[in-house]
C-alpha cells in the first residue's frame, strides 16, 4: 500500500503533472498536419484536457496519529 502523499509531496506533485501537461501541449502543437488525426495527436489531446490538479482533503486525522 502506498503512503499518502504529505501536503509538500503534493505541491510537488501538482507542479510536475502541470509541467508534463505543458511539454504534452507543446509536442502537440509541434505534430506536423500528417500527424493531427493519429491516435497519438488523440492521447496527447486527452492528456492536455485533463482537469486541473485538485486539492484532495487528507483522510480523517491524518498527521495527528
């Protein structure tokens, strides 16, 4: 089982799934036309569309155990 991630892992976490978005955005626009319509341009599409991180409240007492 995983550890929950503490609140500074999380920023960290946030901040790398922005930059990946960021450099997936960036491999898409760079596609050449011959590529728009593959399932590649699809995935990278997908992933660029993904919401925003999301602050996830921590579980009941987490931190005073």
């Amino acid at each position: 089982m995983h550890a929950v991630p503490g609140p500074r892992e999380g920023d960290r976490l946030d901040a790398e799934l922005l930059a990946l978005r960021a450099a997936y955005a960036a491999w898409l626009e760079a596609l050449p036309d011959t590529l728009v319509e593959t399932p590649t341009a699809e995935a990278l599409q997908a992933i660029v569309d993904l919401d925003a991180p999301i602050d996830v409240p921590s579980p009941l007492l987490y931190g005073r155990d």
